[in-house]
C-alpha cells in the first residue's frame, strides 16, 4: 500500500511547492502557469498530448534498443580485439563530447525529417553509457573466476559467455539504467531541430502560439512517461539480476 | 623452476617433489612467494626460465599447457554468484562443454553436507558453506593433483577445524599441495610438511607428526612439534 | 589669495562637475530586445546608434539579440526588458493570450515572408503545390498563411504534406527533402540560395491572397511603458531611418562596424533588399491595415475574437 501512496505524497507536494512559486514569484500564466492551468490545458487536449506521447515513445524505445544493441557489440569488440580499442576508443569519447544540438541538424539532413533521425539522436546518447559500463565490467572480471576457469581448462569463448559476460551484468544494468535515464533527452532534441509529432515538437509549437498551459503539460507528460520508463526498465533489470548482493538482508550473509 | 617479480627472484632453482597420493603442506611467512609457487604449478603463471613440472609418469607433460590433470581451491570459494550451488559444482564440465553428471553432484554436495542447499545462491550462503561447495567442486573435477592455495584461512576456528576434517576424508589418495601459514593446519592434514624460506627462496622439510590425518591435536608430541614448526616459522621471517 | 582661488576656479569647477555628472545621469535606459540574431532587418537600429541619435535624444539604448525569437515579447510582457523587435501577427495571438503588450512602432512595413520553391523546380505555380511537401518553421503561422494562399487557387491543406524542417529552410529546398518552403525570408533565404548558385522562385504573400501586415515591429508593455521616453526613441529611430535612406554605404560601414562576422555576401545582398522596406515613419500607424489583418487571423481561426485596434496598438504622440 505505501509503496503507491508514497509516489502520489511526492508528486502532490512538487504540485504545492510549484503553486507556491507561483504565488510568491507572481509570475505571469505566459511563463510560468499555475497548476491549474496546466491542468485544465492537459484535460482540454489530452488526446493531442497522448497521440504526440505515442511518437515520441515510439522513438525512445528503438532508439534503447539500438543504442544497446551497438552498445554492447561495441564493448565486446573493445574487450577482444586490440586494434578495435585503437581506433574505436578515440570515436566513442569523441560521439560524447560533440554536444547533440551540434549534431542534430547534420543527422536530420542526412536521415530526413521522419522518425530515422530521432531514433539516431536517442540512439547517439544512449550508445556511450551502455558502450564504457559493459566494457568495463568485461574488463574487470574476478581475476579468481578467470584463474579458476583456466585450471578447469575452459576455451577462450567458453570463458567469455560463461565467465566474463555474466559477471559483468551488473555493470551493464548500470549503464542501461543511465541510458534509459537520458533516451528521452535525444528523442526530443532530435524532434527541436525537426519534426512534425512528438512531445518535443508539441511544446514548441506550443511556445511559438503563446499556449504555456498545454507547453507545460507536454512537459510533465514527457517527465512523466520517462519516470515510468526508467522505473520498468530498473525493475526488469532486477529481475533479471536476481544475485545482487544488496537485495538480500544482512542476517542471512556470513 | 625459477620466478622473479619486480626484478628480484623470488626463488632460483627450487627443487620440489610430491609424492603421489600424498598431502603435502607448504608453510613459510607472507610474501615468501608459496602462491606464487601454486600458481606456476596451476599453470597460471609462466616459469622465467626453463621450467619443467613432471606429473605422473608423462614426463614431456609441461605446466604450460593447460590440460593438466590438476584441480584448483583458492582462498576465496571463487562461486560464481549467478550460479546456484549445484551450477557451481557442475562448473568445470559447463565450461569445458561437456554433460554434467548431475547424480555425481548432487552427491558430492550431499558429502559436504549441503544436500538441502542445492538450489541456493551463493550470496545466501555462510562462508563456510560456500568453501563447503568449493570442495564439491574440487572433488566433481576428480583430478589426480589438487591444488589448494590457503583454503580455510578466511574461516572461523570451528569451521576451519571442521572442513580441515572434511577435505582430508574427501580428497584422501589425491596429491595434494596445501600452500598455509597455519602450523596446526599442517600438522593436521599434512602428510609430508615443507618449510619455504629465504629470498631467494630454498625448501626444507621437516618431519611430521605420526598417526593418519586428520590427527588431533590433543595427541601427545603433537605441541612439540608445533613449537618446532612455529620456531622455523619465525627464523624464516627473520630472512625476508 | 586662497579666497580668490575658491570662488574663481574650485566653486566653478565643482559646479561644472555637478552638471555634468547630472546631464550624464540625465540619459533614461532602455533595454532592447531583438527579435533574433543582429541582421540587416534591423538596420535602422544600428544606424541611429552609431550616428549617436539616441544619445542625442537622452537615451541610453540596450540591445539584447536573443537565441529564441520567441522569448522578447514574454520578456517585455512579464517586465523584465523595455522594447521588444516582433511580429505582428505573432502580436495579435499573444494579445489574445492575455499578454499585456502593445505596438508603439514599426520597424519593417512590408510583409517578408514568402513561399519559395526552386527556379528550375516542378512548382511554377502555387496549384502545382498538390500532392507536394512544404517545409515551415516552427513559430509562424504557416498553415493560416498557406490555407489562404492555396485557398485563390482551389487547394487545401490536406493536398499538401508539412514538414517541420524548423529553422533549416534552405538546406531543405536545396537538398530535395521538400518542394517548397514557406517562412522563408524574400531578403534572406532568396539570395542565400542565389550564393549556393541555385536560383529561387518566390511567391510573395501578400500578392496570394494574404492581407499586408508589418514583418517586423517595435513592442512595449502597456502597463509599465513610459510614453515620454519611447516617443524619444521612435524620434531617434526615425532619423536612423532617414540617415540609412539617404546614405546606405555609409550605413552599411556603420552597421559592421565592430560586427565584423556580419560583413558577409548573403548581409550584402539583403542589406540592399531589405531598404525598400523599411518604415520610413516609424511611429505612424494605420488602423484600418491592422483591422484587416487582424480580421483575417480570427477567419483562420487563429484568434479567438477581433479586439479593437487601439487594445494592441499605440500611437505615440
């Protein structure tokens, strides 16, 4: 039970704190609206702001799943082939340092302005976290457990799919959880430089037609779906993690 | 067989023999370099210069090459914590691709007492139940030499007292090397006791106590020689 | 002898300081917002600076170029600047918002924006816009513009496909990924696409079915505005106007001036398009334009409702 009335306390009290900003700042509805403001543009064009939701997710989820998928070919290529970590190494801090508003109106004119470029833009902040947490986790394996796996004879890819990956799991997990965190941040920078749908291009066009009401509830539908991405990926990741050392409580550890 | 670290050898010219069938404990002080005489053993060092370790009667068997007939215990049980205990019995043949012979492991884990933890994880295990499971591994390689590099040193005085006995009925008839720095564990358990000292490192053996391990310490003579060994102990860290 | 140095030489000279301190205090400051990044559309501006008009007219003159041309209106509303450069018909929808503004002042009086398309492109005419795609930019009010416009020649919106290529208006036409792009600026986009060597056509609004309307004004909070101190400044903007018409070289050395990144060939170019254009009364204001147009945004369903004129719009006297 208080594990949902502890979120709804949360997000009533943000509710508070914003209506009193408000008050106390008496800022104007044409920068910052009061909640119920916003709340009655979220009830007024819901359908919009779900259809635009719809898009933008859309965009978060195979942007995730390409990040990921490149990411964790990445790190196995840099973990086992040399020459790879020469010349993939300097590329993967470089695609981190490029700020993405640089990168994104070259990406939409390569990619054109449908869904591709957004993808590409989720995709290009998701693939260093989840690249640099795998490879290091495979980097790092238990010295005991690669010794042990030698005196009992285990091939080089035996040791690799039943060794290092397992073990580095957990390093990945936090990668992807970071990743899942900052998916959103591409999808909507790719939709600012050029879309037509999606959350990102809906506060836009909100902001451009003075409609701060519906800007502001695109924003907390936005926030709002991220926090409940990153909840079920966190969730699915400790499912899937069921060794995890923390999970267990203290009396039962030696 | 020779090695060096940083420059400086840790032992030249080591001359070692065991006796097959036989445990032999290996005692010296901290950093006399007993580990890393197992790990070169274990194959997973590499000699400096010419080496050779004879195993049985192929005497071309190098310790290069890995498929040596020996099985490995280290310090740490080393359990794979995604692996439940019976996972980590059955390690050595996942990894080799072979069928594990799930009967032999769950006896095995049945031996070391463990026969009702066989589905659990390793985090929610006691220390001592996990190098209990260690040594069903070591036994489910059934290997002609094992290898066991300070096994009960991160136990509690009972339970290393009682894994002591365990390990010594379970691997009796393998050749065993026990690298410790406990003296009453060799006396205990080792049938042949050998002192490493001095940098670089020389081997001398001393005599151990009669009657079949695991002896109990409450036999006469048996502090005696404790003292002795203890005394050696220290004249040997003397030299480091 | 002491006597004699005080009342002839410190007293003066200590009054002198005082006036002086007090005639540069005299100056009333004003912070300016424009409505992007600096660009010969605001040509007038830089002019009577750099003739020194505002400080003649006691005016201290700040100007802010911002990075979203959305802000400087919010800005002027919410308090936090004195003038802002707009657009009037994004000044009929935020006055409709509730956004205490009012124009006391024009800077461009023609419409800019036109419907491009390439020279040597399949579009000759706006009916061969069926089944096309029109890039826009986010902000404007492209799909009441093109409503209209493909309205006189028997289309509708649904015959044509938008894409938001946002601020990217040339790169797209240039590159194929649309067939034309409306938003795009007859002094700007038309000759950076000449420097690319490809040669546009445009469609000017006003001419298809638009009503006249001014691109860009000057905007002030109603509430907080001091009527006294912007009349001085439209004063000093109108002999900008005058000194940039009767002298644009000079103008134009003046305009880069310190601003050396401007002093390329597409700022060339508009420089000399834009001068037709510019409000040669700056403070002037017709009423009956602006009801028109305002007309014409509630038929599009733009605005709620048609306000009169004098709730959006000051004369200056």
């Amino acid at each position: 039970m208080m594990r949902f009335i502890r979120p709804l306390v949360i997000v009533a009290g943000l509710v508070l704190l914003w209506q009193v900003i408000v008050w106390l700042t008496d800022a104007p509805h044409f920068i910052l609206p009061a909640p119920a403001r916003v709340a009655e543009a979220w009830w007024v064009h819901h359908l919009t702001i779900l259809g635009h939701a719809g898009v933008t997710l859309l965009e978060i989820a195979l942007g995730l799943l390409c990040g990921v998928a490149l990411g964790v070919s990445s790190a196995l290529a840099l973990a086992y082939f040399r020459p790879a970590r020469r010349w993939l190494l300097p590329v993967l801090v470089a695609s981190q340092a490029v700020p993405v508003f640089a990168l994104a109106p070259i990406l939409v004119l390569w990619l054109g302005y449908g869904i591709a470029s957004k993808v590409a833009m989720a995709t290009l902040i998701i693939y260093f976290p989840v690249t640099v947490s795998f490879f290091d986790g495979l980097r790092r394996t238990e010295p005991g457990w690669t010794d042990l796996a030698r005196t009992m004879d285990a091939s080089r890819w035996k040791m690799l799919t039943r060794i290092r990956i397992p073990a580095a799991l957990p390093a990945l997990a936090s990668g992807l959880r970071v990743a899942t965190a900052v998916a959103p941040i591409g999808a909507v920078v790719g939709e600012w430089v050029g879309a037509s749908a999606g959350l990102g291009y809906l506060m836009l066009h909100a902001n451009a037609r003075v409609q701060t009401g519906l800007m502001f509830a695109a924003l907390l539908t936005l926030a709002f779906f991220a926090v409940i991405i990153y909840f079920i990926v966190d969730n699915g990741l400790r499912r899937a993690l069921p060794w995890q050392p923390d999970k267990l409580p203290a009396h039962q550890q030696e | 067989m020779s090695l060096s670290y940083a420059g400086a050898y840790l032992f030249k010219g080591l001359d070692l023999d065991l006796l097959a069938g036989q445990c032999s404990a290996l005692l010296g002080p901290s950093g006399v370099g007993k580990s890393s005489l197992l790990r070169l053993i274990a194959g997973l060092e590499q000699f400096e210069t010419g080496g050779k370790i004879d195993i049985g009667a192929n005497a071309s068997a190098a310790l290069a090459n890995p498929s040596a007939p020996i099985a490995y215990m280290a310090q740490q049980d080393l359990l794979l914590p995604w692996l439940d205990a019976l996972g980590n019995v059955m390690l050595g043949a996942r990894l080799r691709g072979e069928r594990p012979d799930h009967a032999r492991a769950r006896d095995l884990l049945a031996r070391v007492g463990l026969a009702d933890r066989e589905n659990a994880l390793p985090a929610t295990l006691s220390g001592g139940m996990r190098q209990r499971v260690a040594l069903a591994r070591t036994l489910m390689e059934d290997r002609p030499v094992v290898l066991m590099d300070e096994p009960f040193s991160a136990l509690d005085a009972i339970t290393r007292l009682r894994l002591q006995e365990l390990a010594a009925d379970l691997l009796r008839g393998r050749t065993i090397l026990l690298v410790t720095h406990d003296p009453m564990e060799a006396l205990r358990i080792g049938e042949r006791i050998f002192i490493m000292a001095g940098r670089p490192a020389l081997l001398s053996e001393v005599p151990p106590p009669a009657g079949t391990t695991p002896r109990d310490p409450a036999d006469a003579g048996f502090l005696s020689h404790h003292a002795e060994l203890l005394r050696r102990l220290r004249a040997a860290d003397a030299q480091i | 002898m002491s006597r004699i140095f005080l009342r002839s030489i410190l007293l003066p000279a200590t009054l002198v300081l005082l006036l002086a301190s007090t005639g540069a205090q005299a100056n009333d400051k004003l912070t300016l917002l424009l409505d992007w990044f600096i660009n010969p559309d605001h040509a007038p501006l830089f002019v009577a600076e750099e003739r020194g008009y505002f400080a003649a007219h006691g005016l201290d003159v700040e100007i802010i170029a911002p990075a979203d041309p959305n802000d400087p209106p919010k800005l002027v509303a919410a308090g936090k600047a004195d003038i802002a450069v707009s657009y009037q018909p994004q000044l009929h929808v935020q006055v409709a918002a509730g956004l205490p503004l009012t124009r006391f002042g024009t800077l461009i009086a023609t419409p800019l924006n036109t419907l491009l398309v390439l020279e040597d492109g399949p579009v000759k005419s706006i009916a061969d816009l069926k089944g096309r795609k029109v890039g826009y930019s986010i902000g404007g009010f492209e799909d009441a513009l093109l409503r209209a416009m493909l309205a006189r020649h028997g289309l509708s919106l649904d015959d044509i496909t938008l894409v938001n290529v946002n601020f990217s208006l040339s790169p797209a036409l240039l590159s194929g990924q649309v067939d034309a792009v409306i938003g795009a600026y007859r002094n700007f986009e038309l000759n950076q696409m000449d420097i690319e060597g490809h040669k546009g056509r445009a469609f000017y609004v006003e001419e298809e079915g638009v009503p006249s309307y001014d691109e860009l004004i000057l905007v002030a909070n109603p509430e907080r505005m001091d009527r006294a101190v912007l009349r001085r400044f439209l004063d000093a903007l109108e002999e900008g106007v005058q000194y940039l018409v009767n002298h644009p070289d000079e103008s134009w050395a003046l305009f880069i001036r310190g601003r050396g990144e401007l002093d390329d060939e597409l700022n060339r170019r508009a420089w000399r398009d834009t001068l037709t254009r510019f409000a040669l009364r700056p403070a002037a204001l017709d009423r009956a334009r602006y009801a028109r147009f305002a007309r014409f945004m509630y038929e599009q369903g733009l605005i709620p409702e048609v306000l009169s004129v004098a709730d959006y719009a000051t004369i200056l006297e």
